[in-house]
C-alpha cells in the first residue's frame, strides 16, 4: 500500500511538471518574422529620394501620406525597421563638355546640400554616416543613418581632383555611369553601343583613385566589359547598388553568372533592386515610360521650384500612374534574385538596394514602411536569422570596411 501511494504520488508530480511547463510555454510571447526584422541592423543601398526633396516634392523627416510621390523618409523608415540608407546624388548623362560638366557638379552640390539641411532640421530623426560602423552606432541612438552616393561618375568630368571633394563631403560609393556611356566607361543601356570597350584610360585612374580614398566602386549601370575591366584593377571589393540576377530576369543591368561568381571571387557584393523591370519580365508599357520620362525632363532636373509648380508636378506623377497602371512584381519575385545569388555566389555577397524613388517598388512592397515582407518571405524559405542578417546589411558592410580599410592617403 506504501509503495503504491508513492507510485500514484509520483505520477502526479510528473504531470504537474508537464503542466507548469506547458502553462509557462503559453505564456511566453511568440517571436514574429516581423520582430526578427526589428531587430535586424537593415541597410538599403541605393535610394533616389534627394531627386523629390529638392523640388520639394518631399521632406525626408517627415511622414508623407499614402498619396505622394515618396516611397520613404524617415518616419517610414522606422515603422519598416530601416536603420541605414544611401541617399544617391543622381545627375542624369548630358553633354561632355566644360559647360555640361560644370552643370553636373552644381547639381550635385544643390542636391548634397539639400540632403545636408534636411539632416539638420531634422537632428531627431537622422545623422549623417560616414563609416560602416556608422550604421549600428546611430541605429543604437534611435536615429537613421544616411550615407551619401552619387549616381553617375559624369558628375566629376575629366577631374580626378572632383573624387577627393566629394569624399570630403561625405559620399561612400559612386556609380560609375548611369543609361549611357561616359568619359569612364561604357554604360549596359546605351543605344549606340560600347565606345571605350569597357573601362577608359581616365576610367583607370578613377577606380585607382577611388581605392586610395576608401571609396567604393559602384558596377550598377556598367557594361559587362566594364564590369570585367574594372575587377582586376580594384584593390578593394566593389559592389553593384542596385542590379540582380540576369538568369532570373534577363536585362542588361543584372548580372550574370559568370559575373556573380567573379564579383564573389572579389569579395564584392550584388545589392538586389526592387525596380520591377529588373526583378520580373513585365508587358511593355511604352506609353508610361514615354510619360515618365517627359515628367523627369520637365521637372527633376530643375530645383527651388514654387509651390505652385511642386503640386502640378505632384499631381502629373500621380496621373501618369492613374493613366498607365504599372505592372509591378513580387517580393516572391525579388527573393527569387536572392536565392539564386546565393546558390551561385554564396550567402556572403547579396543585399537589398531597393531603388525607391528611383522607380524601385513592388506589389507588396510599394515603400520602406513595407519592408518587413521581404524578412517574411527569406524566413519562409528557411533562410536562417544570421543569413538574414547578412543579406539586409552584414555583406555590404564588410565590403565597406574593407574599403575603409584600404584606404591610402
């Protein structure tokens, strides 16, 4: 009787033991793909907002509504866990001449220092980043960091000297050619074909200079030759800001395979874009891009523009879109990129350039504020969190510190 009273005793303790555990188990919250991304440190590559603050379609420290032009500032980049973002200065392709050159050099000074005074009203929401490191220090200081890039090498014209000055202004990257070619080299869209059959003799010495200052190479935009000129010569590890995989979409401003696994053998790193026409074959809207690129002309290249004409602007983008639905892809569709990247490049060498502002945006990914999805979707396929991590901005990171490393003065 004795030993049964135990046995029964026994058997009680195990099952409320089980049911402590169970109860405490309940009680324990339940850790979300979407908690997994604030808790990430997120970097976005390549973003054109500049081009809408400086007709002040837009101001960055503020929260636009649903119905602007915007895809970020940086309210939204906090409500979609975005710490780290590079703000391009892009001064599109013009004449190559002194007249054209000193026209690009003034534009990217107004839209450098557009970013500048926005930082400074705004010392609550934002700061300046000039170091990798930069990213996590602000991050921890609730603040978003802004690093600076500029879009397109025709902004230093035949001036070796306009790289010292723009890094002493704070720009990390610099794409070296946007749709068409240029004095450095060849650009992947250029009607009229290759003219330097890749990288220019100046273009030579930009990238060496770029090297010395610690400043990354961009290959966004390049022409493959370009792309396989400028790798034996860059004493650091490039990146591409904003492309993606040309077997998932074959468009010359993604990459190959050939090109991915060099880019990897380099240590450099593809960010994937969000721009739709890079990430899916889409119809063809000819109309819309006709429309939008007679809106670009007819007001993004001008500044300090009137009220009056910031909200016709603002009303013409809204009706082009109103006019020529866009047909936009998925964030299915984007980690589609990145999977492939990752089998042909390695985990080490993808990340996120969105484009946003620059006609990056998808279907469920329309702005910053949604980017948690794409956290989602990596989780979903079973990326683990440390992989995730490294993709929204470990391998950027250390290309960038890489660079630092490099740099000679």
């Amino acid at each position: 009787m004795h030993i049964q009273n135990r046995l029964v005793c026994g058997q009680l303790s195990v099952g409320w033991i089980l049911l402590i555990v169970l109860v405490l188990f309940s009680c324990t919250p339940r850790i979300t793909p979407d908690d997994v991304h604030q808790r990430l440190l997120t970097l976005d590559s390549h973003v054109d907002t500049p081009l809408l603050m400086i007709i002040g379609a837009v101001d960055a420290g503020e929260r636009a509504d649903s119905a602007s032009l915007s895809k970020l500032d940086w309210v939204r980049m906090r409500e979609g866990g975005l710490d780290a973002v590079f703000f391009a200065a892009f001064v599109g392709q013009g004449p190559r001449t002194s007249a054209g050159y000193n026209r690009a050099t003034k534009r990217v000074d107004a839209l450098l220092d557009c970013i500048d005074s926005t930082l400074a009203a705004h010392p609550d929401l934002a700061a300046l980043a000039l170091i990798a490191d930069d990213a996590e220090r602000l991050a921890n200081e609730g603040l978003a960091a802004v690093y600076l890039g500029i879009e397109n090498g025709y902004a230093i014209g035949r001036e070796l000297s306009f790289l010292d000055r723009y890094y002493n202004r704070g720009v990390r990257y610099i794409t070296l050619c946007h749709t068409l070619n240029n004095d450095i080299c060849d650009s992947s869209t250029d009607p009229k074909g290759p003219e330097h059959g890749g990288l220019s003799l100046l273009g030579k010495e930009v990238v060496q200079r770029m090297n010395d200052l610690g400043m990354l190479v961009d290959l966004s935009h390049a022409s493959d030759a370009t792309f396989f000129d400028v790798l034996p010569i860059s004493t650091t590890p490039v990146i591409a800001s904003h492309s993606g995989a040309r077997a998932v979409c074959d468009h010359p401003r993604n990459l190959s395979d050939e090109m991915l696994q060099a880019l990897a053998n380099h240590g450099g790193v593809v960010q994937v874009c969000l721009f739709s026409g890079y990430v899916k074959i889409l119809s063809p809207s000819p109309q819309r891009e006709a429309a939008l690129q007679e809106w670009e002309e007819r007001y993004s290249s001008k500044t300090n523009l009137s009220p009056a004409v910031r909200r016709q602007a603002e009303e013409e983008r809204r009706a082009i879109d109103r006019r020529y639905l866009p047909s936009l892809a998925t964030v299915a569709d984007l980690v589609d990129h990145i999977d492939h990247i990752v089998a042909v490049a390695g985990i080490d060498h993808v990340g996120i350039g969105s484009d946003f502002d620059g006609g990056g945006g998808l279907q469920d990914c329309q702005d910053v504020a949604q980017m948690p999805a794409i956290t989602r979707e990596l989780l979903r396929r079973g990326y683990a969190v440390d992989e995730v991590q490294k993709i929204w901005s470990g391998n950027f990171l250390r290309v960038m510190r890489q660079a630092e490393n490099n740099r000679r003065e």
